[in-house]
C-alpha cells in the first residue's frame, strides 16, 4: 500500500518492510528517519511478536518457573505477566501509532519519543529474567 501511496482506515496488523526497499520508493517521512524508524520497527517486533525476545523468555523463562512452584509462587508469576503484557501494550501501540503516521499518512516522527519508546522497550525486555 506504501508503495502505491494508497491508505485506508485501519490499523495494520504489521509494519512497511521499508528497511529492504529502495529509498527512491520510499515516501518522506519513511526516507527522513530511516535508521530510526528502522530502530523502533525492530524493537517493536522484539516485544510484540510471538517469536520475540519478550515471547520467548516469558514462555522459557516465567512460564517454567511457574511450572516448578507452589499455589503461590504461580499466582506471583501470573500477576507478573499480567504487568508486563500491560506494559507491553503501551510500548506497542505507541510505537505502531509512530510507523503507520510515518508509513501511510506521510508524518514526521518526532525522533525523541521514538528513542524513548526503543529505551523502554528494552527495559521491558531486561525486567524478565
């Protein structure tokens, strides 16, 4: 869609692969902060897809450990994920928000709330041991 300049109205369940196309295809808004959206795109995936590093170790890391517990132990461990899904959430829809504006409706990003948001995604991701 990007790349025919087409929109709609719907929040995408992804993001423009911006990263592998030409920068002469790419609308301003992408071109102008490339390494940047190219930054958060990939955080985004670390916290949001199933096969990212917030995926994995939730399920390697909490879930096991709940497994090995007691009643209580995995009430904690649940109460923990319920947190950090919820964390989650804000990091992700704030950073899907930024790489639709840029993506489909051609707005700049403003470089420091990005930064923020990559900042606070890794340290969602260091909060899980």
């Amino acid at each position: 869609m990007t790349l025919a300049r087409l929109t709609d109205d719907y929040v995408h369940d992804g993001r423009v692969l911006f990263d592998i196309l030409t920068e002469g295809a790419l609308p301003d808004s992408l071109r102008d902060h490339r390494v940047t959206l190219a930054r958060l795109a990939a955080a985004y995936k670390q916290i949001n897809a199933p096969l990212g590093k917030l995926g994995l170790r939730t399920l390697t890391g909490i879930s096991t450990q709940a497994l090995k517990g007691d009643h209580a132990a995995y009430a904690a461990l649940e109460d923990k994920i319920v947190d950090l899904t919820k964390r989650r959430n804000e990091i992700a829809l704030k950073m899907i928000t930024i790489l639709e504006n840029a993506s489909f409706h051609g707005r700049e990003i403003n470089e420091e709330e990005a930064e923020h948001l990559i900042e606070k995604a890794e340290d969602l991701l260091g909060s899980i041991e």
